[in-house]
C-alpha cells in the first residue's frame, strides 16, 4: 500500500508519529516534483489535522526577490509578444495536468490546509475550470469600435499585456485564488510571482510546480513565465514596493489589504484587493425552511468557517426565529467534527492555535455583550497540537462591535428583524462588503435585496448561501474588502492595459469637440 492510499484507509484521528510528512514527499514524487531544493530550517509546515510537522523549507530574501522580478519582467519581454491564443495553449496544458492529478493535490491540500476532502477536491477543480476559462478567454480578449464624433475617422479601444504579476494569496484557499489570478494574467500576456500564505506553502510549491513543469515542456514559453517566492509577509511587502511589479493582486485579511494597497498606490501600480469579508443572510417569513437550514448550515460551517465568503451573521425574522433557530442548533450539533481525510466529516480542524484563540476570545465578548453560545468548544480528535471546534451559534441581543468584525472561525451570530428594511440596513451596517444572501419566497422582497435599495456587497444571492460562487462571476467585494475583482467576467482587463487609438483616413484634420485651429501652411 503506497503512502498515498494508506493516509485514505487511516481516515478519521490519524496522527501516526510522521505520517504526513512521508505524504508530502510521497505525493511531490506522484507529482513528478522533488522538495529536495527547497528544504532548510528557515519555515517549518505543520498540519492541522494533527498538528505535526509536515516539512521544513528554506524561504527567499529580499535579494532573491529582486532576481525574481529582474528574471520576471524578462520573460515579459517575450511572453507578451506570442499571440495570446498560443499562450492560452500552456493553460490548456497546465489543466490537463492538474485534472491527471487531482486525488493527490486534493490529499495534499487537505492535509495542510484541513479543509475537509470534498472541498479540497473542489478547490482542485475550481483550478481545472479556470484554466478551462482562461483558454477560451484567450480568443476573447476584445476591445471597442465607438462611434467618432469626425466623419472619416475610427475610434478604437484595445488591450495590450500589462507587465510582471504579483500574486499575494491566502492560507484558506491556497490553490484556487492564485489559478484565479495567475492563468487569466498569463493569457493575457503577463509574467507572474506568488508569494502564497507561509502557512500552505506546500500546496503552492505543488501547484506552481506542475505549472513550472508545463512552461519547460511547451517551447513558446520563456523561463522564469511563472516562479514562486517562499516566505513571510516580508516578501509580499516586497513586490508590493517594487516598480517592476506591475499588478499586485492581494488575497487576505483587511489589515494586510490596508498595508499592501496603500504602497502599491503610493507608486502607481495596479492594487487588486481582496479582503475580509462579514457575510449575512436575512431569512424571511416566506422563507423555504428547510432549503434556508441547509444553505445556511453550509455556509456558516464549511471549511471550519474560515472562507472569506462564510455566513457570519443570520438576520431572521421574529416570527420566525425561534423556531428556526432550535432546529439550526440541533442541526449544528449533529455534524461530524472530525478528521478532514474521513468522507463522514463535515467540519475538519482550524488552520492553527492561533485561530482557536481568536474564536475563543470573539465568543468571551459575544457573552459579555449579552450574547448566548451555543457551542463553539474545543473537541479532542488528534490530540493536543491539533484545534477542532464545535461551531458556535450565538443569539446576540444586538449587532455589536464583536459582530461587526470577522473573526476567522466558525461563529454565526443570530439576529433578528420586524421590517424588510431594518433586515437590510442590519445587513449592510458593518465595514466589510463582500458576499451577502435573502431567503424569500416573495419576489418584491428578492428584488429589493438586489436592488441599489438592497444589499451593498460585491456577491448578492437568493435562496443560496453566501459562499460557493462560480468561477465564472466577477468575484469580490466593496467597502473594505477592498473592491477588487481578481477573477470571472471582465476581470481580466485588470491584468492588461487599455490603448485608446483614433485613425483619420480622411485628406482634413478636424479637431475634436470642434475645435479651430487654421494654419495657411502654404
Ligand atoms: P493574512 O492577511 O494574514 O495573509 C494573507 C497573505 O498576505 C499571506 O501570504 C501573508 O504572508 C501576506 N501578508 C500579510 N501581511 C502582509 C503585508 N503587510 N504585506 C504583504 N503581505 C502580507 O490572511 P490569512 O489569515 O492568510 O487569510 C484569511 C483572510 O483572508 C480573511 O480575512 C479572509 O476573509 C481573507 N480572504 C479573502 C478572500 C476574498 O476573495 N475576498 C479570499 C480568501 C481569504
């Protein structure tokens, strides 16, 4: 039995003494790829699922950054001269590979992130169909025909490569917002670097790998298309203050967000920002019952509450509200919390102690504040280096501060409203402005949420929960979840810059807006 299978057969409470770190050598070598250059002592890789360690690796300094970027915009220089359906044919390559791979990407994903298997498998294949996407896009990267106002002119819009990609990504999905980014810029003719979360580095290296691998096979494609740079927030700072990154696209928290856009924007490069997120569902009396316990249950729950887009406020209606949240607690009780490798599971660990210490200290002040918990405690599964919880139901009396944060963990603080519009300025009063839900049978109600009357985030849903969006949306969101859109729709023309060119075939020079301006050259 290989590594491989013998982590699937052990499932739930596996914590043999090593296990996984023979794993990720093991699924690197199914991979084709070695870690062998990469190991040292400098970052040391554990797994939530039992807190051991997975591997120690070397990380890059500031110097090897700027070889990074030299090396980058190089490969600019040629990459953004292939034609881009050609490009597009490395991401169809990249695809297949990944597709080839899928079981174990997911295995590797799960045991270093601890996001349960079926959600690993569907990050793995969120990263096939974004490449699937940006192949077809790189025979749509079209621009403008407008109208002159000169008779005898044509009036153009167009988009060109933009430059060198920084991409600074996530710990909680740390595949599928780097293939986000990262295969729509190379269709559209950019370079790219990623400095992933220091807390999954091992996915990342397996990820970029394979892409790595792909660019050797495919000639079109010039050395260093695509690396990956090792390492704390330090090596985010700098591509974000470099001038030869043209593009930083940021994933993660507000705090990182503030910091990064603000350098990125002091030197005129191209911020793409996506950050925290506090999302609500408003559950009207209308409301289909059981779809609305289902949709929320997964929302608030999945991946142990740590997406951006997890439901973490339910704003009910009085007249409802106990009742729906009798059977919310019952079912939140039911769940399997448990080993993220066993298919019974539904909620896995949380990524470390330090986000079981944030979501202890959220709920001590929900109490303070006059809230009532109901769950949310620790629970023993592969012994003390590993945090697993009980999610937490919290009636709260009132949208308090405590509410108004995101505390990275599985909290859901319940809420309650009279009037469709007290649900909506509720819903609306906190910082952040990313994905937001209503579960209505009344269509005046659904439409009004959607409305500029409605919801004032980037995602607005009915009758789904707040997360699980397709890759084909423009995904982000506004206020300060930083209002940029890394993926999906028109997203691309982020990583591409726009030409304005105006053509005169006529024998006269008019002047726009009619402007006169008579020489007698003669
Ligand atoms: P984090 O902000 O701690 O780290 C994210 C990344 O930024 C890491 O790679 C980290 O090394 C880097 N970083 C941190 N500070 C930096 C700085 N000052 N300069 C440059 N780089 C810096 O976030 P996290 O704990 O890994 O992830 C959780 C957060 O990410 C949550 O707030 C979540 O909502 C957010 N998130 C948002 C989205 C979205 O699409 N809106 C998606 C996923 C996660």
């Amino acid at each position: 039995m290989n590594a491989l299978d013998k982590m699937i057969s052990l499932g739930a409470g596996y914590s043999a003494q090593g296990g996984f770190a023979q794993s990720v050598t093991d699924i690197f070598g199914a991979l084709g790829l070695s870690l062998d250059a990469r190991r040292g002592s400098d970052l040391k890789v554990f797994s939530p699922v039992d807190g051991s360690e997975l591997a120690a690796l070397r990380t890059d300094r500031a110097g090897d950054m700027d070889a990074m970027v030299a090396n980058a915009r190089a490969a600019f220089a040629t990459w953004k001269d292939v034609p881009a359906p050609h490009r597009g044919e490395l991401v169809r390559r990249y695809g297949l590979l990944v597709r080839e791979h899928k079981e174990a990407l997911s295995h590797l994903l799960t045991i270093e992130n601890g996001k349960i298997l079926t959600e690993a498998r569907g990050e793995v294949q969120e990263v096939i169909d974004i490449c699937e996407y940006a192949v077809g896009l790189s025979r749509q990267l079209f621009g403008l025909t407008i109208a002159s106002e000169r008779a005898e002119h044509r009036l153009t819009e167009y988009w060109h490569p933009l430059g060198v990609l920084g991409l600074i990504s996530a710990f909680n999905f740390p595949a599928a917002v780097w293939a986000w980014g990262t295969t729509v810029a190379l269709v559209c003719g950019d370079s790219a670097i990623w400095k992933p979360s220091e807390k999954t580095p091992l996915t990342a290296l397996a990820f970029a790998g394979l892409l790595q691998k792909a660019a050797a096979d495919y000639d079109l494609a010039p050395d260093d298309l695509v690396q990956i740079a090792i390492g704390d927030a330090a090596c985010g700072t700098t591509l974000a203050d470099h001038p030869d990154v043209a593009i930083v696209s940021a994933t993660g928290s507000v705090r990182m967000g503030q910091d990064v856009g603000v350098r990125v924007q002091r030197r005129f490069g191209r911020p793409v920002l996506e950050l925290g997120g506090n999302n609500a569902a408003i559950v009207a009396p209308s409301a289909d019952i059981g779809l609305a316990l289902r949709g929320t249950i997964f929302a608030a729950t999945g991946t142990c509450g740590q997406r951006c887009t997890t439901l973490r406020r339910l704003i009910v209606h009085d007249d409802i509200r106990a009742d729906f949240v009798k059977r919310l607690i019952a079912a939140v009780g039911s769940l399997n919390i448990g080993s993220p490798l066993d298919d019974a599971t539904h909620v896995g660990p949380l990524i470390d102690k330090a986000a079981f210490d944030a979501m202890q200290r959220a709920l001590e002040q929900a109490r303070r504040d006059g809230g009532i918990v109901h769950g949310g405690d620790r629970i023993e599964v592969a012994g003390p280096d590993a945090y697993y919880v009980r999610p937490a139901i919290v009636e709260m009396p009132a949208q308090s501060e405590i509410v108004r944060e995101e505390t990275f963990a599985p909290i859901l603080y319940v809420l309650s409203y009279r009037d469709f519009a007290e649900a909506i300025a509720l819903q609306n009063g906190v910082p952040q402005g990313l994905s937001s839900c209503v579960f209505t049978s009344d269509v005046r109600e659904a439409e009004k949420f959607q409305s500029a009357q409605g919801s004032d985030c980037g995602i607005v849903n009915v009758n789904i929960g707040t997360s699980g969006a397709e890759i084909g949306g423009a995904f982000g969101g506004e206020k300060v979840t930083g209002g940029g859109r890394v993926s999906g729709s028109d997203s691309w023309k982020n990583y591409m810059r726009r030409v304005t060119a105006t053509v005169n075939y006529s024998t006269s020079l008019p002047l726009a807006q009619g402007v006169k301006f008579d020489l007698d050259l003669d």
